[in-house]
C-alpha cells in the first residue's frame, strides 16, 4: 500500500504549484485556477488522513465534499466578476485593477 | 350701636371705594363716581352722627370724650396703638371735613363734564379739549369728559381717608399716617394731569417741599416717644406732670427744652403741610391740578391738617415757649402771602395765596395763645375757601365754555383780566362767589369770616401783641383789597373777551354744592359770637364756640374783655379794604394794565414775581443739590468710584482670563488634544500606502503574516 507521506507529499507539491499560480500569474482567471488547485490540494490531504488515520468515521469524505460544493460555488462567482471585468475594462490582469485603494 | 364703633367706621368708607374704584370699577365712570360719592356720604353721615353726639354731652372733653383703641406694633416694652379719639376740637374738624369733602366730591362730577361725550383728541394725562358735536347741520364744540375721570374719583377716595383718619386718630402716629397719606395723594393729584411738564414739576416740588416738613415732624414725634414713651393725645397733654417734665427736660439743642424742641419739629411739620413761610412755594404751584382738588387739598382739608396738628399739640408747644416763633412766622406768612397775591392774576393763584395768608393768621393766633380764635377761622375759613376755589373752577369752567365757543386757544380761561361782567352770565356762580369773598374779606356781621378774623384781632388786642395785632390788621386790609379786586375783574363792569361774552353757567353739580357751602359761609359764624358783643352776643347761641372747644384743652381758656377798638379796626380793614378794591379795579378797559402797576413800579414786578422766592430757592437748593447730584454723585463717586472698581475688576479679570487661556489652555489641554490627532492623522497617511489596491500583494502580505504566525507558534510558543 503506498504509505500516507506520498499522498502528502503529493498534496504539498500541488498546493505550492496552486499557491505559485496565484501569487504569480497575471490572468485573473489563471489565479481561480491556482486556486482550485489549492482547495483539491487539501482535498488530497482530508481524504488521504480519513483512508489512514480514522476510516470508520465519514467526516473526512464529508469535508471533502464540503470543499467541492464550496470551491464550485466560488469559482461561478469569481469567474462570473472577472467576466463583468473584462466588459468593462477589456482586461483580466490583476494588477491592472487596482483602483481599490487609499 | 356704640359711638366709638361709628368713629372707627367713618373714615372706612373712601378707602373702601378707593379700592372698589382702582381694582374693579375704573372702566364705568357712573358706577366709579356714585360709590365715591355714596362713600363720602356715608362718611359725611357718620360724621354729623358723631358731631350731634358730641355737642348733646355736657362738658364735653372735660371730664370723658369718645375714644377707643387697640393694640397695634408692639415695640419693646409697650406697644404703639391705633385708635380714634373725639373730642370737641376733633369733633367740629369732622364738622367741617365731612361737609366740605362732600361737596368737593359731588362738585367733581361735574366739573369733570360727566355725561358730555368723549373728546375727539383727548389723552389719558392731559385736560379733555373738547368734543364737536353735530347739530342739525353744522357742528359747535362742547367740553369732553376727563379721560381718566374714575382715576380721580378713586385718588379723592384715597385722600379722603386719609383725612378722616388724621382727624380721628387719638395719636400722633396714626395722625402721621393719615398726614402722609393725603401728602401722597396731593402729589398724585396736582400731577394729575401729569402730560403737561409744568402739572409734573408742582408735583415733584410739593411732595419734596412738604417731605422737608415732614421729616421733622417724624423727629418730633420719634423724640416725643422716647421722651414719654406714648404718642396719644390725651396722655400727654391732659397730663400736667407729663408736660411739666417735658418742659424742664433739656434737649441740648440751642438751649431748648425737650417740650420747646420736640415743638419745634412738629411746628416745622405744620409749616411744610400748611404752606407756611418759608415752605410756602409749592402750594400756588400746586394750582396745576384739576380745581376740585386745589379745593379739598389746598384750602379745606390738607393745608388745615397743619393748623390743626399745631392746635391738637398747642400744650405742648405753650410749655416749650415756642409760641412767639409761630406768632411771628404767621403773621410774617399773613402779610407776606397777602402782598403777593395783590400782583396775581390767576384767578386760583389769588386764592392760593390768600390761602398761605389765612393759614397765616391762624397760626399767628395760635402764637398768641388764641387757641379758640385759630380753631374757629379754621372752620369757617375752610368752608369760605372751599367755596372760594369751588366758585374759581366754576367761573374757569364758564370761561372754557367761551374759549370753545370762539375757538382761540390762546385766551388763557384763568386770567382774570380776561373775564369781567360774568355776574350775568353766571348768576350762581357770581353770588356765591361774592358770599365767599367777603366772608374771606370779613365783611362785617353777616358773614362767617368776620367773627373769625375778629376774634384773632380781638385777642391779640388784649393780650396785648400790638405789633402781630397790626401786621394782622394790615395783612386783613390786604386781603379785603385783593379779594374785591379779584371779585371786580372778574364779574363786574363789562366782558373783556369774547370769550368771557360767551360764558356759561355751571351744572347744576357745581352749582349745588357752591350754594351749601355758602350758606355755611354765611352763617357758621353764629356759633362763636362773643358773648358780651353788643345787641348780637346774648341772641343765638352765646359764645357756645369757647365754650364747647374749651374743653379740649385741660383748663378752660378765659373768654377776653370786650373791647370796641379792635372790633371798629376789623370792620375798618374790611369795608376799606373792599370799597379801594372796588374803586380801583371797577373800570378796567379790556387789554388795559393793571392800574396798580404804575403807582407801585418795581414793587408791582417785585410782587408778581413772588418776591422772586422760587428763582432764589432755585440758586440756593436746587441748581447747588443739581451741582451735587451730578458733579459729586455722578461724575465722581458713581463714575469715577464705583465704577472704576468695577473697571479694574472686570480689567483683572480679563487679564486673568488671558493669561489661563495664552498659559494653560492653549499649550496644555489644547496641545495635548492636537498632539493626538494630529499623530494619528500622520500615522495613517503614512501607513495607507500599504493598501496598494492590487489584490495579489495583499495575498501575499496575508501569506506572510500567516506563515510568520505559524512558524512563531510552532517553533516559539511549542515546547
């Protein structure tokens, strides 16, 4: 059985991929990406501590799919601004809309 | 019912209306006038009650008279008291008071043209002008009611009572009361008219010259009181211990005794009421007033309370050996008073100084020690003067009544000069006028002033006072001359103005009471014929005057010798007196001078000008207390004292203030205060800029925050 640290291991190299995306990409929609990438990161994490640690309780399946019905409706909102954005800037870079400020 | 109760009630009733008149009824002048009527006739009821009680008891004063008292402010060891006390000087001063203030208050009505309608540009302070009236087509002026008509009824009201009362009291105390009641009452009258400068400035000048008098009559009756510790009457001068420790006691003034100074205090109270020289100058003024009022207050009552306070306190003055002062300050007022009024020609100052004359004479008979002679002109010469002044509003109401017919304003309705013949147009008027002046001249027998005047002569003849008994002889020739003048120019010979053609007589208010006063004028000497004159004395009611006013006193004064001399010396004075009046001023031509005033030259200016006593009282007094009041008492202590205090302490507070504000406030509190916001202001310029609006810095700085947390908590805080 391929033993708990891989799946963790695994899970920390895809939330630093998701993490770099959303620090360093530009296009706000790479960013939501970076994101989901994050949230199915911690994913990994809950189902794999459920499988290893404690498989008789369902909390760790629930959570999991407590973070897909949240990160699903996360991405419909932010994709749903960046799409309003762009109508009306003709731009999706994120440093470009920056007039939320002092 | 007790008569003492009747004498507490008989002054109640004016005061009574005064207040009906004031707090309820001043807007209905019928209803104002007939409850201060009603009231003086029930006064004047109460009054005749007592009086008739009075001369029913035999020997009266002597042994008991009617009085009662209660207990009022206790002082000390005792208490002052209030009572009333009658006896037979008290009891025919209400005689006279009740009569006289009756017919003033009915004469009022119409001399206030009651029932004429209201004047078309009449004020409140001001005498009405008159009011048109449209008859049939084309419209003539008549006189208009007073605008403050209920005013008046209510102030005599007032004044009233306050007679009645210092004729009723049986102390010196409530006297004073009553005395400054009616002194109140005079200065709101003769201001009555108080729109006109010069009715202000008499009112002012009466109520400060009679103050004069009265302040020291409050030191005499202060020192009476510590001196015996009683004010009643009766308790002091029908006590002969009393008075003889009084005349002994000195003062330790100018060698007076206790008696002499404390009678002399009172005296120069009667000098200021009674308008005596050298206090005499507010009373002709006082003539601003309406009529009605110069004859209640300045002949009949308020001027006699003088004579009458002097002749109530006559023991003690008698023991203090004050008596030649009032001899000769009343004769000196007698020829004095009678010397001015020959240059009048206001036909009420005439009368006001003929007034100043008669009091005169009263108060030099009391300074011969002709007590009864004083009481007796006192009497008749109050009905006499009343009259007198009553018959001058009257005739000055006539002549109005001409001034509105012709419509010239600058006729003056009071100059004698431009009145003469208003025997025809004022028949009532011009005969009881003429009554009044020869009772004033003391025209021989038939009048009341007559026995009174010769009374006076008769006893200073045979007390041997030649000198008072000559300056009264001549002062009495005077005023014969004077009032048969006044009587000539007035309704004898020929109208002068237009305005005198279109005289009119009176209503018949007027008119009645002038009738009733003088038929007192007339007869009211009957009662004190000496009982020795030939042929009359035994006839009526032989020498009843002396001997009922006698028993005032504690012994019964000596009723004097018969002489002729005096008597042929009285009626000389008059009948002379009144035929040269008659022979100079019979043909005086109409805007011709008075015929007087070539023969006497300056003397006649001298006179018309009053011997120039108010422009001297104005250099001595009034400019020097003006100087004062605004030289010293304003400029220097109120300006310069008072509020220079007042200057440096607002001056030092507002340095104070200054200095708290520029020290403490504005570097401490205010410092701090800025110091706060003006840091935190800083701060957050400052510290803003770290919101860049960039949304993955603020990630980034979240990251960190996160991440510098998590290591701390996990490597630090972790064990």
């Amino acid at each position: 059985m391929i033993p708990l640290s891989w799946y963790l291991i695994f899970a920390a190299a895809l939330f630093s991929i998701g993490l770099y995306g959303v620090f360093a990409r530009k296009n706000a929609v790479g960013i939501l990406m970076g994101i989901e990438l994050m949230l199915n990161a911690i994913n990994i994490n809950l189902v794999a501590f459920w499988r290893y640690l404690n498989p008789t309780d369902m909390a760790g399946q629930v959570f999991a799919l407590m973070v897909f019905a949240v990160s699903a409706s996360e991405v419909a909102v932010g994709l749903a601004l960046v799409i309003s954005i762009y109508r009306r800037r003709k731009t999706i870079a994120a440093d470009e809309v920056h007039e939320l400020k002092w | 019912m007790e008569i003492t109760t009747l004498i507490w009630l008989a002054p109640l009733p004016p005061l009574l209306a005064f207040f009906l008149i004031i707090l309820f009824t001043n807007r209905n002048n019928r209803l104002s006038h007939t409850i201060a009527v009603g009231a003086a006739g029930i006064s004047w009821l109460l009054s005749m009650l007592i009086f008739w009680a009075a001369i029913g008891q035999p020997h009266f004063g002597e042994e008991h008279v009617f009085e009662s008292a209660i207990s009022w402010l206790p002082v000390g060891a005792g208490s002052f008291e209030i009572g009333v006390m009658i006896d037979p000087l008290s009891a025919l001063t209400l005689f006279f008071v009740g009569w006289t203030v009756l017919m003033i208050f009915i004469y009022s009505i119409g001399y206030h043209n009651f029932g004429q309608p209201k004047g078309d540009h009449d004020h409140a302070g001001l005498p009405p002008h008159g009011a048109a009236v449209k008859h049939g087509d084309h419209t003539h002026t008549v006189p208009s009611i007073e605008p403050m008509y209920a005013r008046f009824f209510a102030f005599i009201g007032l004044f009233a009572f306050g007679m009645y009362t210092l004729v009723v009291s049986d102390n010196l105390l409530t006297l004073f009361v009553g005395w400054e009641i009616m002194g109140l009452c005079s200065y709101l009258l003769i201001g009555f008219w108080y729109g006109k400068e010069s009715a202000r400035d008499a009112a002012k000048k009466a109520f400060m010259t009679t103050r004069i008098g009265d302040v020291f009559m409050l030191l005499g009756v202060a020192y009476l009181y510590t001196a015996t510790g009683t004010l009643n009457f009766r308790a002091i001068l029908h006590n002969e211990a009393v008075l003889e420790t009084l005349a002994h006691a000195d003062s330790g003034f100018f060698g007076l005794s206790a008696a002499g100074l404390i009678g002399m205090f009172l005296f120069i109270g009667a000098i200021g009421k009674s308008a005596q020289f050298p206090l005499h100058v507010w009373l002709p003024d006082a003539m601003e007033g309406p009529t009605p009022v110069s004859a209640m207050i300045h002949a009949a009552t308020m001027v006699s309370a003088g004579v009458y306070m002097v002749i109530r306190m006559f023991p003690l003055l008698e023991a203090g050996g004050v008596l030649p002062a009032l001899a000769f300050i009343g004769a000196l007022t007698a020829i004095f008073a009678a010397t001015i009024a020959l240059a009048q020609n206001d036909v009420k100052r005439v009368l006001a100084y003929s007034t100043i004359s008669q009091l005169g004479f009263m108060v030099a008979a009391l300074g011969i020690g002709a007590y009864i002679a004083a009481a007796f002109h006192l009497v008749t010469h109050a009905f006499f003067k009343a009259l007198l002044f009553l018959g001058s509003g009257s005739v000055i109401h006539g002549m109005e009544h001409g001034v509105l017919h012709t419509g010239d304003h600058d006729v003056d309705p009071q100059d004698m000069f431009n009145m003469g013949g208003l025997r025809k147009k004022m028949p009532k008027t011009f005969w009881t006028f003429l009554i009044g002046g020869f009772a004033l001249s003391g025209f021989p027998l038939v009048t009341a002033g007559f026995w009174s005047k010769d009374e006076i002569l008769a006893d200073a003849w045979a007390h041997h006072h030649e000198t008072v008994f000559w300056t009264l002889a001549v002062a009495a020739l005077l005023t014969a001359f004077y009032t048969m003048r006044q009587i000539t120019l007035t309704f004898l010979g020929k109208p002068r103005t237009k305005e005198a053609e279109h005289a009119h007589e009176s209503a018949n208010t007027m008119t009645w009471p002038l009738i009733i006063l003088a038929v007192f004028a007339l007869g009211l000497g009957w009662i004190g014929i000496p009982e020795h004159f030939p042929v009359l004395g035994g006839l009526l009611l032989p020498g009843w005057l002396h001997e009922f006013l006698g028993g005032t006193l504690l012994h019964h004064p000596a009723a004097i010798e018969f002489e002729m001399f005096p008597l042929l010396v009285s009626i000389g004075v008059a009948l002379g007196g009144l035929t040269l009046g008659w022979l100079v001023y019979r043909n005086v031509k109409a805007g011709a001078p008075d015929p007087l005033r070539r023969p006497l030259g300056p003397i006649y200016s001298l006179l018309q000008n009053k011997y120039y006593f108010d422009e001297l009282y104005d250099f001595l007094f009034v400019r020097p207390a003006m100087w004062f009041s605004e030289q010293f008492t304003y400029l220097f202590l109120d300006r310069g004292i008072i509020d220079g205090i007042l200057h440096m302490a607002a001056r030092f507070s507002y340095w104070l203030g200054g200095f708290f504000r520029n020290a403490i406030d504005k570097p401490i509190v205010n410092g701090f205060g800025d110091l706060v916001g003006f840091s935190t202001s800083d701060f957050g310029h400052w510290f803003r800029r770290i919101q860049t609006g960039r949304v993955q810095q603020y990630m980034l700085a979240a990251g960190l925050v996160t991440f510098i947390g998590l290591f701390f908590y996990l490597f630090t805080l972790q064990p």
